[in-house]
C-alpha cells in the first residue's frame, strides 16, 4: 500500500482513494471537506479532508479495499 495521505494543516489530513472507495465509506466519517477528480466529465477520484483523530479509523477502512 502506498502512501495516500498528506497532513495539510496541525489537524488536518488530505486522503486519497478512488471514486467507487469513496462511495463505499462516505457515510462512515466526518469529512470535513472533498475536492473530486475528473477524467472525460466522469468523477474517477476523490481526496477527502478529515481531522487528525479519524485518520487511523480511514486508513484502516481503506486496507479493507487494499488502498
């Protein structure tokens, strides 16, 4: 597994997965905020931001689909 996160600020975390991850967890965290990647006008990434203290809880739902 690569690296597919960034701290952007003291509490803050950027975390990178693909489209179809993203739709699967959503619901399961507080997301502070998204930014969306698109390809040919199809959403085919998503990096979402999150405080610090769930960053272990999404890595680890993250491994479940092998990010």
């Amino acid at each position: 597994m690569e690296k597919n996160y960034w701290q952007i600020d003291d509490n803050l975390y950027k975390v990178h997965m693909s489209s179809d991850v993203y739709m699967e967890i959503k619901e399961d965290f507080s997301i502070v905020d998204i930014c969306k990647y698109f390809k040919k006008g199809e959403i085919f990434a998503y990096d979402i931001m999150i405080k610090e203290d769930e960053l272990q809880k999404v890595l680890k739902r993250l491994k479940e689909f092998d990010c």
